[in-house]
C-alpha cells in the first residue's frame, strides 16, 4: 500500500498541534470546576474518541478523504491531533452547562459551535494539518459537525440525567 | 453476505450486554467504551496502514463489515470481560468467564480471516490471543482506577 507523503519536518502543523493541545489542557485544569472527575474525564474523551471515530474512517482506505498531517500512515503527531478534539469537546459542555442553554436555544448553540469548528478546521487545514483529498471539502465537514455536535448535546442531557445510575 | 453476518452478530453481543447487569455506572460504561473504541481504531490501523502485519480488505462491503467489528463487536466484548472481571463472581468463574470471551473474540478472528476482511501477514492467533487478553486485564486495571476516581469526592463543583 503506497503512503502519500506531504512533509518531513517537524514544523507549523506539529507546533499547533502541541501548542493548542498544551493550551486546553491547561485551560481545563484551571477553569472553575462544574462537573465531577469522572464527567470530566466522559466528557474529554467523547472529543478524543469523535475525533478518532470520523478521522479513521474518513482519512483510511478504502477511500480516503483527508490525509492529516504529514503522511497517510498513522503517527504520534496524528495520536495528538487527536486528543487535541479532548479539550474542544470539553469547553463545549462546559459551555452548554455554564451558559445553562435551553432545549429550544440548542440548535442556535449547535450552529455556532459548528461555525466554530469549521473556522478551527480552515486554521488546520491552512497550516498542514489536514491535506483534502478526492474532491472533499470543508463544507462536508460543516454537516458532520451539525451533526456530531447535536450528538454531544443529546449526550449531555444523557449524562445529566441517567449518568450516576448503575446498569 | 459478510456484512449481514457481522451486523446479527454484533446484535447479538449488544442483546448479552443489555442483559447482562454489568455493575458500572453509564458514565462509566461510556467512559471505558471510549478507551475500549480508541484503543482498537489505534491498533487497527498501526497494525493494517503502519506496519501491516493484517492487512485489511479495501471492498466496500468487508470495511463496513470491518466498522463493525471495530465499534460494536470487539468493544463491547472487551467491556464485557471488564464487568465479568469486575464483577463479585467467585474468582473461578470470573476467570472461566475471561477465557471463554476471549475464545470468542479468537473464533471471530477466524471469521474474518475466512470471509478475507483480514489476512495475517506478520501474525498469527496466538498474537490476537495475547493482544486481545492483555487489553481486557489492562482495560479492567484502567477501570478500578476510574471507579475509584470520585471517591471522597465532596460536591466541590461550581454549580
């Protein structure tokens, strides 16, 4: 299987990555606390594991959409790019939950937070984080994020309600 | 013909997980689903793209089949042998219970390999049998640790 290539060095696209990454984490650690250790951790990992979900089917074989980073094998930059979704997916709920949204202003939250990940994509996508491929463009990743990010606040409500019940 | 079959048998391993009371709260069974899910997309693809070792096919029915298994057959297995391990069973059965999960998960690598989802280049069985037991005991060591996180925990959220 032949691996697409775009660069070698350790430059923009890894320094964002890190940088945004060392930024989140420590905004999460430093923002008053409104869920507990274990929502916080759901709540983080929901990003991660979005950000894998979408990615390791969009980005491999047998078509692929998008290639991240340098090259179409899997490597430790694509690992933090990543966990790099963690801290978005948390300030989301954070946010949900601070601004204490109603159900009917969930799809005006929705919306803007779509708007949002579609700037941060463009950003990525600019400096090499993500490379287009077979004719994908940002305006299919606008649906997904409609429809991820309605997912997540129907999680929410999900974890708010049912969360501490044992099954 | 592939893809039906994976999608009955991944039914039916969520009908035992919505059976079976797993002792663990929805946060987290979520939280480890997520782990679980990661953990598997990432050895997957290390496995097929980097190093390929099992190559996956490239049809378009054999890798939704293979979206499957990786999203609902062997996570929700793996989460499974965590509760069992988990779990107040005499400490025979909890092991009994491990291996015979873990056969399982060895029988559907046969599946796949028979249907040609994958192939194994530079691996074997004994390799997925040695992947899929050491990623349950750690999964089930992640799980006390996760379990244990809130405890003495006193509402300091500022809600």
């Amino acid at each position: 299987m032949q691996v697409i290539c775009y660069d070698h060095h350790f430059n923009t696209n890894e320094w964002f990555i890190l940088i945004s990454l060392f930024i989140g984490i420590l905004m999460i650690l430093f923002l008053p606390k409104r869920f507990s250790k274990k929502e916080t951790c759901v709540f983080f990992m929901c990003g991660v594991f979005t950000g894998f979900v979408f990615d390791h089917t969009l980005s491999v074989l047998p078509v692929i959409y998008y290639v991240i980073n340098d090259r179409s094998s899997f490597e430790l930059m694509d690992f933090f790019s990543h966990v790099m979704y963690g801290p978005f997916s948390y300030f989301f709920f954070y946010l949900y939950d601070l601004i204490n949204i109603k159900p009917r202003f969930s799809l005006v939250y929705i919306l803007v937070w779509a708007f949002v990940s579609v700037g941060i994509e463009k950003i990525c996508e600019r400096i090499g984080v993500f490379h287009y491929e077979h004719g994908y463009t940002i305006y299919y990743s606008f649906v997904i994020y409609l429809m991820v990010v309605s997912l997540w606040v129907f999680f929410y409500r999900v974890i708010n309600k049912y969360g501490d019940n044992q099954y | 013909m592939i893809l039906a079959v994976l999608a009955l048998l991944a039914w039916l391993v969520l009908i035992v997980f919505a059976i079976v009371p797993t002792g663990l709260k929805l946060v987290e069974i979520l939280f480890l689903y997520f782990l679980i899910g990661i953990f598997t997309i990432t050895i997957f693809t290390i496995l097929d793209v980097n190093l390929q070792w099992v190559p996956l096919t490239r049809s378009v029915e054999g890798s939704f089949a293979m979206y499957i298994c990786r999203f609902i057959l062997i996570p929700f297995q793996i989460l499974l042998a965590v509760c069992v391990l988990y779990s107040h069973l005499r400490a025979k059965w909890r092991w009994l219970l491990y291996l015979t999960i873990l056969a399982f998960l060895c029988l559907e690598d046969r599946l796949y390999l028979w249907a040609g989802l994958i192939s194994f280049q530079k691996w074997n069985e004994f390799y997925s049998f040695l992947m899929y037991g050491v990623s349950m005991v750690l999964m089930w060591w992640i799980t006390r640790w996760f379990i244990g996180l809130d405890k003495g925990e006193v509402n300091k959220t500022c809600k």
